[in-house]
C-alpha cells in the first residue's frame, strides 16, 4: 500500500474572543443608551434578530415593573431586535442550578421560540441565573449569543464578567458546563441597590480574594474603605466592582482562558468553600463560603509559616471588619470529610495534580500540593477561637 | 461620581488548538505504536492519568476480541494510563443520540470513576457514538480529554476528524453540543473491513460532497475509482478516506472553526439530507440521505441554469455507479414539508440569513438564500423519473 494514504494530518487553528464589559446605570431606563448602542451595533445584516430574555425571580419583588420597563425598551428596538415569547422569569440562587427542569423550560424555549446562534438570549439576574443561562446557549444550537446583565456584587465582579458557565449535577457543583465567553456584559451599578446585606457583603470576598493573590494595593484600598463599603456607600462599591472586574479579566486574557493546562483560576479559599456551602445545603451564600475559605487558608499559610502574624491579624480583621463570620460549625464537626472529600473533588473538577492557592503575603500567592491535616485541624481551632 | 468607575473595560484573546489524525491499520495490536506513542507522549507530569473507553456496540458482533484485545493493550501503559471502570458498550448509530439515558449513563460514569479535565474519554466507533462521547467530554468538568478512534467510513473521512459533538432533543437532531477539537484522532483502516455493504458505500457521500464544491481533480480521482470503490479495495477507500479528511480539515482550520460568523460549514446536499433522515424514521444512513440530498440540488442547480446538463448527468451517474439510491418516496409523498420545515429548521440550526449551497459547477460552489418551490418540485419530479 502507498504509505501516503496513511501519513498524518495536523489540525492547527486559533480561535479569536473579545467581549467588553459595560459599566451603567438604569439599564432599561429609556434615555440610557448602552445596551440600545450594542445591539445596533451588532446588526450587520439586515435581518432583525431575535432575543430570548431570562429574568431572576428575585428582581421582581424589589423592581416590580421591571418585566413591563423591559419591554418598554425593547419596544423601540423593533427593527433591530425582537423579544420572542414572554420574558421568562427563574428563581435564582444555587436551586435553579440543582434542578434540572429550569435547564429543560429553557432549552424547551429556545426551540419553541426559534432562538437561532444568531438571535441572542439575555440574562439578568446573579450568578446561578447566568450560570444556568449561559449553559443554555452553550450547548443550544452549539452556541447562541449571550448577553449577561448580572445584578449582584458578586457577578458583577467575578463570574458574571468571565467564560464560564455551569449547572450543578445531582449535587456536584459545576459538575456541567462549558467555556464559552458571552458577546457582551452589562453590569448595572443601580441592581446593587435592591441587594440585601448579606448579598451586598458577600459579594465583597471575591473582591477580597483577587487582591491578596494579584494586588496588594487593592487590598489597602479595601481596608481603607471598610466603613464606606459596610455602610454602602455606592460610590465605593463601584470602584470595588470596577476593580475586581478588570482583575477578574486579566488573569483569564493573559493566561490560560479555558483552563486546558495546568495554570489555576483564581481560586484561593475556593478548596473547602465549595465543600462548605454544599454541608450547608446553601444556606451559606457563596461568598460567605469563599471568606471562611479564605479565612481557613490564610491561618493554614501563616500555621506553614509562610504567612506572618501580622498579615494573618490584617486579613482576619478586614473580613470581620466588612461583617463578615469566619468560622461556621459545619467546619468543626465535619473537618475530615472537608479535608479528604473537599480536596479530591477539588482535585477532580480541575483536574491533573491538586494545587492549592495560599498566601505568602498579602498579595504574594504561593502554590502547594498537600494539605496536612495536623495543620489544617489546628487552623479550624484557630478560627473558632477568634471568631 | 467619578466617572472612571464606569469606564467600560473589553476582554480580548485566543484560544489555540492543534490535533493530530493518524491514520493506522490495526490500532490495538500488541506491535502497534501509534496510540501507544501518543499517551506517552502526552504524560507530561508525574501522574498516572486515567481513561475510560466508550465502545460502539456494533464492533462486538465483528469483532468478538475487542475488548479483550483493548484492556490487554493498555495493560502494558499501566505507568501511563488507566482504564477506569469496564470498558463501556453502547448501541451506535441515531439511538445513541436520541435517548438521553446514554447520554446521562457516561456522565454517571465520569462522575462514578473520577475522571477529570486531565484524564481521557476514548471513543470507538461511528459517528453518532464519537458524537454522544465528544458531548458528554466537552460539557463534564467543562471539558474532558477526547481520543476519536472512528470506525466508519463516514466518520473517519468527515465528522471524526471535526469539532463538533452533538447529541439529539426530542428529534431535532444535533440541537444540543458544543464545538470542541478533540486532542488526537486515530484512523484504523482495518475498521472499515467490517462494515456491511450500506455503511461502505454511504460513507462515500460525504467525500463525493467535498470533492464537488472544493476539488475537481478528487471528484475525477473518485470517477476513475468508481470499480475499485464499489468492489471495497481497500487502498483506494484509504485514499478517499484520507484526502476527504484533508479538505475537511482545511475547511476548519482556514475558515471560521467554531461557525461564529456567516461562514458555511462544507454542508452541501444537506438541508434535504437532514429533513428525509428523520422523515424515514432513520432507515436510511446519513450518507444515503446525504446522496439524495445531493442529487436533489444538483438537479436542482441545473434547473436554475448554474450548472450545465453534461456536469448534471455526470455527478448522478458517479452516484448511481457507486450504488447509491438517488431518490425517496418520503420525497415526493412530503415535497412541501420538506421545502418549508427542512428550510426553516435547517437555518434556525446555523442561524442568521438562509445560505444554501449549489452547484455552478463541479468543483464550483455557488450559494443562493432562497429556493423556489416550482423548480424544486421540477427536480423532485425529475429524480423520481431517472432513478
């Protein structure tokens, strides 16, 4: 046989993203132009195109006109976009990711309604709701575009402006789900208004997270602005947000967006977070996960010496400064299965080798790949004493 | 309020990929390197990854061995990877892709045997089992490693050797997947050997399709093989199988990879060949409704005066030598619905303007957005009569 039939062929491409992040305020009011100029400046062709939008159910009790102010804005953009259907409303939180008919009434949708890869659907609402949208339109038709208009601190500043998406999976946290960035984000400073104070709060940790890996400067700058964020004070949480955002968005731009090798999202306090919040049955929020993670690891990297005592009593003090608790029981009475089930599924969703994010200093990351257990019980007795 | 804070911020990067198609005879034999090679090559760090093998049920009835001859084969890689579980077999062809319990019983077992972002699913089989894999690998953990190991014509020449995975929704078929390279792709010739006379020839259609809107010089080479092809010499289907994967690639590589613009994937004589597959319940193979489909805008370009009458008897009588059926009675028994909902369901999968693809000449695409019920019902009409 002629050995060319059998010589090998090498597929090799790149392909290009690029989505901006828009900061505004009164999205739907119907002067403010930012989404309007977006999506008339998508259309190309000359075919109106068709947008599927999702609402958190959450949103309703505090903005009672919303779906009405939606339509309202929609209504004058009706030769460029066309709502189809009625504006669908979920609830939100972690239960629209658990229960698989929300996926189902969506993609349900997507097919009743036509949503084609070029139509769009859009998502307001936090982080669960733009998880679950966003896999929706990941896997729809291979991709539909997805404008994201996250409305909690939390999404604003972390995943809302990211690639990721996800649903949970009979328990397993982002067990499904894809890499597929959205066409543009919108983050609304006035939704940040209707949060509640523990959602206002616990969208701060991952604001706090960011600068103890990347930005030391951004942590002083938090520090000095406790009492304005406590207070919530608007001005400041724009800034926050901003910041956390830009960070947020360069790890992933300059690194390894889809997370194919080896190099880390920016996960410190993320190992016994997710464990937390599951032991919890979410009644934790993320967030307040995320800052007992934090909490736990930061003792850990000073009990390992790599952190002093010093930086340890200034990171502590910030996050019960900003309110939040650092210490929850679920920690204490089921220390083992956190350490053993918590690393390896830890370990699994990411794949490879574990690596675990801890502090050498306030904004010095530094890399492990165990974690012993004599250390980490004495960081859980640590934590519940100076709580 | 300072207005840097809502300075808008853009994220903007590529993704690469590179993949690799070998092309092998015999790929678990004990003396065969390719597969072998690849894995080692792979262990970049210390561990040991694991694998779990998905087998197309329709191999075991030809090849009672195979799965003994896989588990010994990884036998001697233990120090590279493991397989995980028991090899998994699974009914090939459309089922595979309609009843979501295949689908939700390799999630399962990704689940059950911890197989992460750095371990691999290894799929052997047709198209619609590499398909269902690729699906399950791209949306657990967001993104598990895939290993193609195509078993037929059909997807060792054409979807095999893509990016894409899909799964069917309550008969819309491929309505839910993602666009995702797999990292390599093994060709065992010795494969195609086991096909029955339908899975050989139907596999050619998709090559016919290649060759006549990209490669005149393949379709001349496919002519002067017609006898060889037809009477199952293997060197010259190694041959098609291998330059109809090239031109494949090509496409993918130096196009729009993951269909985000308005650019055609090589979809010519599909939007009939879609609608006839489900219309005849699955009795006949993609490819056979793909050489319909085919046969259809052929004529049908003629009829529009684009291609000529001597080009139109030409690419029939390729398909009639080879042993092709060119014409269905679900064709004529359902011509309208054809015409409406293959259109409609056929732009709604690509989204945007209607672009279908025909035929200026051999080797020559040309595309048009519309296609005119009489001169479609002319064609129909024509085909029943010279079948």
């Amino acid at each position: 046989m002629n050995e060319n039939f059998l010589s090998p062929l090498t597929s090799q491409f790149q392909v290009q993203y690029r989505y901006s992040v828009q900061f505004t305020k009164g999205i739907f009011d119907l002067k403010n132009p930012s989404l309007r100029d977006f999506l008339i400046s998508e259309k190309k062709d000359g075919d109106t195109k068709k947008a599927l939008v999702v609402l958190d159910q959450g949103l309703i009790s505090h903005y009672p006109n919303l779906v009405s102010e939606i339509k309202e804005y929609f209504n004058g953009l009706t030769l460029v976009v066309q709502l189809t259907g009625d504006i669908m409303v979920i609830p939100g939180g972690e239960v629209c990711k658990n229960d698989p008919q929300h996926w189902d009434s969506l993609v349900k949708a997507v097919d009743l309604y036509g949503i084609d890869r070029h139509s769009y659907m859009i998502a307001i609402g936090g982080g669960a709701i733009l998880d679950l949208v966003g896999y929706v339109a990941a896997v729809s038709h291979r991709g539909i575009r997805l404008i994201r208009i996250p409305t909690t601190v939390l999404s604003q500043n972390d995943s809302g402006v990211g690639v990721k998406n996800s649903i949970n999976y009979h328990g397993k946290k982002n067990f499904l789900g894809t890499f597929a960035p959205p066409i543009a984000v919108f983050n609304d400073l006035l939704f940040l208004e209707s949060l509640d104070v523990r959602d206002w709060r616990s969208g701060m940790a991952e604001a706090i997270k960011v600068s103890l890996i990347k930005d030391k400067d951004f942590f002083l700058w938090i520090e000095s602005n406790t009492h304005s964020l406590k207070n919530r004070d608007l001005e400041a949480m724009a800034y926050l947000v901003h910041r956390c955002a830009e960070l947020h968005m360069e790890h992933i731009a300059n690194g390894d967006p889809f997370e194919f090798g080896s190099s880390r999202p920016l996960d410190f306090g993320h190992w016994a977070a997710h464990k937390l919040e599951y032991l919890s049955e979410f009644s934790i929020r993320h967030g307040e996960a995320v800052a007992i993670g934090m909490a736990l690891d930061t003792v850990y990297s000073n009990q390992k010496n790599f952190l002093s005592k010093v930086e340890l009593d200034r990171i502590l003090d910030l996050l019960k400064n900003l309110g939040f608790v650092i210490f929850h029981t679920k920690l204490a009475e089921n220390e083992k299965q956190i350490l053993y089930s918590g690393l390896q599924e830890f370990r699994e969703h990411l794949g490879g080798k574990l690596t675990i994010m801890l502090l050498a200093g306030i904004g010095i990351p530094r890399e492990v790949h165990e974690i012993d257990e004599k250390s980490l019980a004495n960081s859980v007795d640590y934590l519940e004493q100076v709580v």
